[in-house]
C-alpha cells in the first residue's frame, strides 16, 4: 500500500508537473475535485498506473471514487491485484 | 413560427412508442412518456404562478428527468435557464437572480443548497415521486427586465468583468438553425444521437431539439462519463449511435486514451465538430478511424447559434496541413467583415472581424444595454453581431479562423473570457493583484497561467488553498493551469497589468 501511494506520489510531482511537493502531496489531498490535477493528467495517470502494475481500469472504473486521492488509487490498485491474484 | 414545445408535442403523437432518450445503464423514456412529463411538470409551473415569458432555471445534471424539464418549462411557455450543477452557488445564484428566474427545478440533493442561498425570497414545493423539487423564487422590488417576446432559453458564458452574461435566444433564433440542421445532415427517426455537451453549452441544441423535431433518440451522457474517453468510445457501439456531436478536445481525447481499436463505431454516419479549431493531424487519424462517417465543421458563438459549416472533404489530401475553415455562412445566416471600421462583403483575401445578421442572432444580452451596444455592428438599420473573431476569406469565398481580437480563450470548447479568472482572484483576501494569461504550446491544448501578487508581498500562497478557492468560485474548466506568485505585478505607463510582460514570464 505504502509503496503504490510512494510511487504514485512521485510520479505526480514529476511526470505530471503537480505544482506542490511530494511532502505537501498528503494520502488525503484531493486531486481531481481540487483541480491540481485536469481530465488528461488523470488519463495518463491511468496509463501509468495500468503499465506499472499491470492491471487494466474498465471504462467506467476511470473516474473520482477511485482516483481522486492517493489513498483512493492505492486501494483500487490493491483490488485490482487480488483480484488477478 | 414553431415553437419549440411544439417540436416534442408532434413527434410524440407520431411516434409515441419510440424511444427518446436513453440514460445509459438507468433507463429510457419513449416519446409519448416524455410529454406526460413535460407536461406534467408544466402544469406545475403554471398552477404555481409561471407565466409566459417568465424564466425558470434548470439545475439538475443530465439524465431524462432534466430533459423533462426543459420541455415542461417550454411547454409553460416560459423560457429555461440551464446552469451548471458542479458550478459554484454563488455563480449560480448571481444567474437566476440577474434574469429573475421565477422559479428553479432543482435535484432534491441540491435543493438545501439552493433554498438557503435565496432565503427569505423562496419557497420550496416538493415534487412528489420524482428526486427534485420546485423552488418559488421572488425577486420583488428588483427592477422590471426588458425580455423580448418568444424568449426560448437563455444561456450565460463568461464575461470580461467577472460576472457571466445572459444571452437571449428566442424560438426564431433556434428554430431556425434547428431545422436547417436537421435537413442539411439527414436526419431522420433512424438516427440515434449522442448528448455529450452539457444544457448549458450551445451545442445542446442540437442534441435535443434537432433530434426531437424528427423523432431520433439521444443517449444522454452525463458530465463525468463526458470527460472518460474510455466510456465514451464504449458507448458508440452499445447503443449504436449514428450522429456524434462534439468539440475536437472530446474527439482528441478519444483517439489518445479511448481504446479506440477496441470498437467497431461502425453505426456512425455524421460527426460534427465545433467549438474550437481542429489540428489537421487528429482530424485525418479519427476520420480515417471513422470511416463511415462524413464529417463537418461547424462554427458559430452562443450569440448567433451556427452560423458558418463546411464539410470536411471524404479523403483529406496528403498536402493539407492547415485546418480546415469555418466555410460558408448557413441559409439563414449572412455574413460581413469589418476592417478598420468600415464592413465589407467577402471577398478574396479580406481579413477582419466577422460580422453576423440573420435570424439566428441573439435578441441580445440580458440587461446589459451598454454591451449590447458594443455587441452589434449597425448599417443601414439592420444590427450585425460582432464576433469578436478575425477570419480571412479565401479564394473560394470561404472563411478561415484567425484569432481572437480580445482575450477570450477556448478550453475544452468553454469560451473563458481571462477577466473573470483575475476577477475571482480578486475576491481572495490575500491578493492584491492579478492577471491572466493564456498559451498554448504546438500540438497541445490551452494552458491558462495567472500571476498574482500578495498584500504582504513577500508571502506566495499555498498552492492547494488557492485551487480549492478558485473551485469554489469558478466553474471547474476556468480554474488556472498554474499559479504564480510575484512579488509585483508588471505594469504599464498608464498603470494598467502589462500582459505582454507576463507572457515574457511564461
């Protein structure tokens, strides 16, 4: 879990040009809802995170409830993989 | 002249089994079941004290129930008032109380919302069976409006001062345009529409009145699956949607992240774009994806409705680099080019701002005499719409978009008029001053950046606070890209933000 949020964090503030640090970057801090992130940085963050672990978001799985905090996204991950497990 | 009312009342005698509109993975509703509605809802207004040409404002996200809504209100011969359901109250309340709406149908999810707001000038009567609620309005003692007589709906976009602006469109205004596109693209009771733009956004129009004038059904999609590619693209092939009308930003979108492979989109037979030009390269990857489609431009601001079109050619020459241009003025439309205060007829080479008459022309902006003056062109006793956009003609006597001639800027298809960003920075405590600008880098989409300077001038803001500020008095597609703080504020001689200055900051 600790590790996904890790991950994510960094590629958030380096990929995706976040405008705050990754130690501002809390679990909880809202993404989408907030507008630190638009529309197209939360589709390549699905893209990102769907090569990195090898999971594959359904059509309607790509919206607020699984993506709009770190911990929203680290859960969904976590799903994702045991599910295929 | 048709009203628009009238459009559902005929087709649901027609075809009163066939389906209208579908709320994808929630329902459908047949022609015949869609007037019960509307009408239903219309004689609520009405026992409640609704009256033609009173306004009546619509805050309930997309689904079938809204599209009832609508109806219902035009049906009361009233004129609907769509607004923004994620946007900020405040925004919203300062739009119905500018046209004082006489009464809002709002979702029961928002109706303490808006019940407090407009305390004291408000009551509330609960709708029993369906999840939204009438809220009475009563504006006393404000001045009387001067609304003009067929007033259809009217739609706010952003103002330069910071505060939207009302535009009024009557049945002939829409009417007219409504019926020409349902002639020039085929339609007919075959077709299955897609609804991706919201009722507060011009393009709405045709979803609902083109495809109810002949008994089409429309797949309603809602404001989060319209910014999901993946969902999106899925749609097509499950309700086997023929006519597909969208912003190049939507279509982009969908060729980048939408699994696009995945699909048939066979069904397709018309795409229409507007709202924003169309890169070239994009443009001939989805139509070559789309192969059964013929596609077409369309161009046209909230205060004209469409105006101009032009069929984007079956196969896109391998040398044509330049989008395509806005093309040639719609049977109802007429168009001018003013250069250097003087208006011309088209003509090979001319390049200015376009101007525009015709039926189709907004009765003007709501209580703003003084825009209003400036909105139009006058000559020889006929008003012409200032587009604000400088076009050229080119030697088939088609227009091609130039630029802007103020700093109104398009994202995702929203106009967003730079001012009411530095407005609603403005309103922060903390800030002294603002200004706005916007770029947008080769083969990507607008960026907005707004530099701000502090009352303590040392101290930036936190980045996050600042956001939630801005979304709390924004809609969501003006909030800034990025946020800078400087110490000062760059400034010209006659002390106004020198803008130039801050694009060198950029």
């Amino acid at each position: 879990m600790e590790s996904i949020k890790g991950k994510v964090r960094e590629y958030l503030v380096a990929e995706l040009n976040l405008p705050i640090s990754q130690e501002e970057l809390q679990d909880d801090t809202p993404l989408l809802s907030s507008r630190l992130i638009d529309s197209i940085s939360a589709l390549l963050l699905v893209e990102f995170l769907e090569k990195e672990y090898k999971i594959e978001f359904k059509p309607h799985e790509v919206n607020h409830d699984n993506l709009d905090s770190l911990d929203l996204i680290a859960n969904f991950v976590e799903g994702k993989q045991q599910e295929h497990a | 002249m048709p009203k628009l009312s009238g459009l559902l009342r005929q087709t649901s005698e027609k075809f009163p089994e066939r389906t209208a509109f579908i709320e994808p993975e929630q329902g459908r509703i047949t022609y015949g079941a869609l007037q019960q509605l509307a009408a239903r809802l219309s004689q609520l207004l009405s026992d409640n004290g609704v009256e033609a040409g009173d306004r009546v404002g619509v805050c309930l996200p997309k689904s079938i129930l809204s599209v009832g809504a609508i109806f219902g209100i035009l049906e009361a011969e009233a004129a609907y008032v769509p607004v923004d359901v994620e946007a900020p109250e405040n925004r919203n309340g300062y739009i119905l109380e500018n046209c004082q709406a006489k009464a809002l149908l709002v979702s029961s999810d928002q109706l303490e919302t808006y019940a407090s707001h407009f305390e004291g000038k408000c009551s509330v009567r609960e709708i029993p069976g369906l999840p939204l609620a009438l809220l009475i309005l009563d504006f006393q003692g404000a001045s009387p409006l001067d609304i003009p007589s067929g007033l259809a709906y009217i739609l706010y976009t952003s103002g330069s001062t910071g505060l939207p602006k009302g535009v009024l469109i009557t049945h002939r205004n829409a009417f007219c345009f409504v019926q020409w596109a349902g002639q020039a693209f085929g339609i007919s009771e075959k077709d299955v529409f897609s609804s991706i733009a919201p009722f507060h956004f011009d393009l709405s129009v045709f979803d609902l009145f083109t495809a109810v004038l002949h008994g089409a059904s429309v797949v309603l999609i809602g404001s989060q699956m319209a910014k999901n590619p993946m969902q999106l693209a899925a749609l097509i092939d499950e309700h086997h949607i023929s006519v597909w009308y969208a912003t190049p930003t939507t279509l982009k979108m969908m060729l980048r992240f939408g699994r696009m492979e995945r699909y048939q989109h066979d069904s397709l037979r018309i795409v229409l774009f507007a709202g924003e030009v169309f890169p070239i390269t994009p443009l001939r990857e989805i139509k070559a994806r789309w192969h059964t489609a013929a596609f077409y431009n369309l161009y046209g601001p909230t205060e004209t409705n469409v105006c101009t079109f032009h069929p984007i050619p079956e196969l896109i020459p391998e040398e044509q680099s330049a989008p395509y241009p806005i093309g040639i003025a719609c049977p109802y439309a007429r168009c001018r080019i003013l250069v250097d205060e003087q208006s011309h007829l088209l003509k090979p080479g001319l390049e200015g701002e376009l101007l525009v008459a015709g039926e189709s022309v907004m009765a003007g902006y709501l209580n703003l005499p003084e825009r209003n003056e400036r909105a139009f062109w006058t000559e020889q006793g006929e008003q012409w719409y200032r587009t604000g956009d400088i076009v050229r003609v080119d030697n088939q006597l088609e227009m091609e978009y130039v630029s802007r001639k103020d700093r109104m800027v398009k994202r995702y298809g929203y106009r967003i008029e730079l001012g009411e960003i530095e407005a609603a920075l403005h309103h922060h405590p903390d800030i002294a001053e603002a200004g706005v600008v916007s770029v947008q880098p080769e083969g990507q989409d607008v960026q907005i950046i707004a530099f701000y300077s502090t009352k303590a001038p040392e101290t930036a803001l936190p980045v996050l606070a600042l956001k939630e500020f801005l979304v709390q008095n924004l809609p969501a597609y003006m909030v800034p890209d990025k946020l800078v703080h400087l110490v000062e504020t760059p400034k010209t001689t006659t002390h106004k933000v020198n803008y130039p200055a801050l694009m060198q900051l950029v």
